[in-house]
C-alpha cells in the first residue's frame, strides 16, 4: 500500500514487473540448482562428457564456449565497430549507404539457424575449416555483427553535434575527432550493444549444431582447429538423451552457462564504470 | 591431427590460418593426436563408451565424437575430413565410388549386431506383434494408413503418430530397403531425426505413437516404451538377444561396422583406436544395448587391421 501511496498506480504496475523480473530470475537459478545437485560434483567444471552422468563434466565444453567467446568477439567487435564508424562518419549520405543500413537491421532479425546454414557453406564447407571451433566462431561472428553495427552506429548519431563542431573547430582532425571525442562518447553504448550480441551468440546451440558440432569430446580444445563443442550443444545433447541423470547434467551445464555469461556482463559493466568515470 | 599453438598464429590472414591449422592432416600421430569419429546414430552410443574407455587407457590421445547418420558419416569419410566413420550398413556403390575418387582406400571392420526396434507406447497394449506385410502397408510412399484401424480393423480409429530416423541415417537405408525392397522408398508425412533419444522421447510421449531406430537407441530407455515383435511368417519374434544372436529377428537384424582409412591406420593414435573399438565392442556391445559378433568375427577383426597396418591389400 505504501508503494502505491509514493508511486501512484502506473509506478506500482512497473514495480512489481520488475519485482516479477527478479522473482523469475531467482526461480531459474534455484531451479537449476535443485535439478543440478544430484550429479554435479567438484570434478564437474573440468571433467569430460560419460556415459555414466556421476562421472561426467562440463571441461572441454566450458572450454570451446570461452575460446568461442574468445574468437567471436575479437572478430565481430572490430568489423562491426569499424562499419558503425565508416557508416556514420566517413560514408557519404546516399541512397546506397541508406541501403546498407537497413540491410544491416534486417539481417540482424534473421533467425540464427540461416546462420548455421551459411557458416556450414561458407566457413565450414567453403574455407575448408570444417567442424570447428573456428568455423563456430566465425558463424556466431556473423550472428553477432549485424547487432553490433546497429548498436554501435545509433551510438555514434548519439553523441552531440557540438562536441564534433567544437572539436574541429579547436583544429582537429577527423580521426582526432573520432579517436578522442566521439569514440569515448559512445563507448558506453556501444559497450552494452556488444555486450547483449555476444552473450546472445554465446547461449546459440542451433548454428553450431548446423556446422556439425561433437557430440561427445574427450579433451578440453586447445586451438582454434579443435573439434566444436560447446556449453549449449553439450546441453542439447544432455536434454535429449531419456535417462533422469543426464537432465540433471544439463541443469548443471545451463548454470555454468549463466555463469559465463554474467561474468562476460560484470566484465562489461567494470569497463563501462572505468569509461565514464574516465570523464567525469 | 597434430595443432601446436603458434605465437605468430594470429598475424597471418585467415586463408593462411585455415592451411596452418588443417593443412596437416594426420599429423605424426604423437602425443595430443586427434581420432574423430563421425557416422551411425545406432552406433554412437557404442562409439562414445569406446571413445570414454580409450582416454582413460591412452590419456594422450584426444577424441572426438559426432553422429550425422551413416550416409553423411562415410561422406566426410570418403571427403578425407574424418578418419573413422561409424556405419549401420555396408558401403552403397555410389559411396564406394566417391571413395575410390579421391583415392580413399578403406577396411570396412563388423563391430556389433543390433535390430531394428518397432517401439510403441507403453499404454498401447492392444497390438503387440506386426506382421512385415503390415509394416510395409504402414511405411510405403504415399501411405494412406493415418490411424491404427487403417491397420488392422480391431484396433482403435487413433491416430498413429510415427517417428523414425532421418534420411541421412543408415537405420532409414536398412529398413527401407528390408522392408520395403528399395532403399529410400518411405513415406515422409512423419517425424524424421538422426537422433534417437528423440525418436524415443516422441514415442514415449504419445499413446497412439509408433517408431523404430537401432537397439542401442531403444536400451536407455527401455522402461518407457513396448517393443513390438516382428511376424516373418513363422510366428512373431521380437529383438531378444538370443534372436539377435542365431539371425531368427530377421530380416531386421544388420551388422554394424567401422569404416577405417588404410593410410590413417598406418598411424599409431587410429590404429590403437580402431583395434581398441574391436576389443571393447566384444566386451560392452551386449551391455550397452547391442548383440556381440561370434568371437571368430572379432579376431577376423583384429587381424584385418593387423594387414592394413602391415600394408597387406
């Protein structure tokens, strides 16, 4: 009652939404917990796949998920921010780079699956790269880039105009004005844009299971042209199986999962805090 | 395949990266060399406790393994991508002749016995037996059986809900061709994956379904689907062991095999695997869901990889 004295009745509806956000959040962790005790053990973050759940673990998964992480975004975050600066500031006003653009928006709503297609054809078949971690990362790149482009480019048309006029009014030059002005201007969008493709391309199975990734490896990959396996493929392939044991496994895999990408998102928001009290 | 991390990988372009990476393949076969197994859905399970116990015997050996069905298992096999593929069926001529074009020589190793399993739901004891003529009527091209009255006129007018093995899979090829003369020849209108724990899942979830796949497919969850028996016509016969065993589940009953390059058994890593998948089938195929060779069938093995390590033709 006290809530709907101080917020009103639209302020208490958007509370308990958020209220109900949290409770879901929660109930998914304890969820996963509960379904995880049973079989998850202290071996179980560096352990390989079993056929017997007690023995089995989540290593060379957990492994091919971060060399992904790893290799997606060291691919996806200079090409998309690049296209996002060359899009905003160096590409002339036409009708083509207007083309471009919503091509880029379009292929950002593409189902992630046509991406499993194109990286099997393209990266796995065409390059030769076959099943690997790689080709996996080079398809979730893909996944990723149109996203980051979006992101990053409604981030740059954000900062002033004044800050630009200014700057090159102080004798700047363009990529002066890029480099220190505009760049850390939008590096706190872009850094959450990046942050929500990544950690979307980090819980893909479909794609990967396209490319054709190991069902059952028995090292934690070591290089990039090593067998694909990954958090989500080891869950589908946990899910499917009928025996009790293995859902458990995968309850447990999911949380390694969500620990992942938490921390990809505490890495992000440390970064975003260092950036913005850079400026203050 | 060998991969020694490279400091100066990450400067060269990616073309050169894909050739630095791939370009070797096979390797010297040290330590960290790399198995991979691709093929059958019937015998991934087979294929990953060998995989399980050869790690555990050999810990600097790495092994990965995938089912895409024994057609796309040979495929990448011919192709010269894997060095050992896993198969529910002997090798077509068309495959064969992909084989001999890009100049893949092979031994072709018998490592278990399995049936195709007719499963239905638990809850579904009003048919416990089909004859083959039945099964035809229910999976030709174009079938108009929907439900099972269609079938049989003293079943109920349910709909059969069917689920059975993607066209990629060896399993499909086998039945196919058994129970319908011609390899292919199935109608499409159902469930179709190469993925037997799905295949299960579908049947166990649906009283009025039916499907069939590979024993081992059946093994892990034999409490919560019904085998149906096979009626040849000399009286109904189900998969048992024993049927397996003496060849009566016929013609449902295949031997499954190991395709193994010649050139890839010339390395210690896929020699030892491959001799080892021999040894371990003999020990676990009855205990994980298959039906063991006869012990002559297993040194024939063992002696058949011992020639093509030696190079004998």
């Amino acid at each position: 009652m006290g809530l709907l004295r101080r917020h009103g009745p639209i302020g208490t509806a958007c509370a308990l939404a958020a209220g109900a956000v949290l409770v879901a959040f929660l109930l998914l962790i304890i969820v996963l917990l509960a379904e995880a005790r049973p079989v998850v053990d202290a071996g179980f973050l560096v352990d390989a796949p079993s056929r017997f759940a007690a023995r089995a673990g989540v290593g060379p998964a957990l492994a091919g998920t971060l060399w992904i992480a790893f290799l997606t975004a060291a691919v996806a975050f200079p090409t998309g921010l690049g296209t996002a600066i060359f899009l905003e500031e160096y590409a002339p006003r036409t009708r083509l780079t207007g083309a471009i653009e919503s091509a880029i928006a379009n292929l950002a709503g593409v189902p992630s699956v046509v991406y499993g297609v194109v990286g099997l054809a393209l990266f796995a078949r065409g390059l030769g790269l076959g099943a690997s971690i790689v080709a996996g990362s080079l398809t979730l790149a893909a996944l990723a880039l149109p996203t980051v482009i979006v992101v990053s480019a409604s981030a740059i048309r954000a900062v002033p105009k004044g800050l630009r006029v200014a700057a090159h009014g102080l004798g700047a030059t363009k990529w002066q004005v890029i480099r220190h002005q505009i760049l850390p201007a939008a590096a706190p969008g872009v850094l959450t844009g990046c942050c929500l493709a990544f950690t979307r391309a980090m819980g893909e199975a479909a794609p990967l299971l396209v490319i054709g990734a190991a069902a059952f490896v028995t090292f934690a990959p070591g290089a990039p042209g090593d067998p694909l396996t990954s958090l989500p493929t080891q869950i589908f392939a946990w899910t499917a199986r009928s025996q009790e044991d293995f859902s458990a496994l995968a309850a447990g895999a999911c949380v390694a999962l969500l620990v992942v990408l938490l921390a990809m998102n505490l890495v992000a928001l440390a970064v975003r805090h260092r950036l913005r009290g850079g400026k203050r | 395949m060998t991969i020694r991390p490279n400091a100066g990988m990450k400067r060269l372009g990616l073309a050169a990266l894909a050739f630095g990476l791939f370009g070797c393949p096979g390797g010297a076969g040290g330590p960290g060399a790399l198995v991979v197994v691709d093929g059958s859905s019937s015998l991934y399970a087979l294929s990953e406790a060998v995989a399980e116990e050869f790690t555990d015997e050999f810990p600097q050996y790495r092994v990965a393994v995938r089912f895409s069905g024994s057609g796309g298992g040979l495929r990448r096999f011919c192709d010269g991508e894997i060095d050992i593929a896993a198969a529910s069926r002997t090798m077509t001529s068309a495959e064969a002749a992909r084989c001999r074009e890009t100049g893949r020589d092979y031994v072709a190793i018998p490592v278990a016995r399995d049936g195709i399993v007719i499963v239905t739901h638990p809850a579904n004891t009003a048919v416990s037996c089909l004859s083959l003529a039945e099964l035809r009527q229910l999976w030709r091209p174009g079938s108009e059986v929907t439900t099972w009255r269609d079938l049989r006129p003293a079943l109920p007018a349910e709909r059969i809900r069917l689920f059975g093995p993607g066209t990629a899979s060896g399993t499909y090829d086998y039945f196919t061709t058994v129970v319908m003369g011609r390899p292919g020849a199935s109608r499409a209108d159902h469930y179709q994956t190469e993925d037997d724990h799905l295949i299960a899942r579908g049947v166990a979830g649906n009283r009025w379904a039916l499907g069939y796949f590979g024993s081992a497919g059946y093994a892990p969850s034999r409490d919560r689907l019904r085998v149906l028996a096979i009626d040849t016509g000399f009286g109904c016969v189900g998969p048992t062991p024993t049927a397996l065993g003496d060849g009566s589940y016929s013609p449902l009953t295949r031997d499954l095999y190991i395709y193994v390059g010649r050139k890839s058994v010339l390395q210690d890593h896929v020699y030892n695997f491959a001799l080892h998948y021999v040894s371990a089938s003999e020990r676990l195929a009855s205990e994980i869901g298959y039906a063991s060779l006869p012990a002559a069938e297993y040194a024939r093995s063992r002696m058949l990889l011992a020639g093509a390590r030696r190079g004998y033709p």
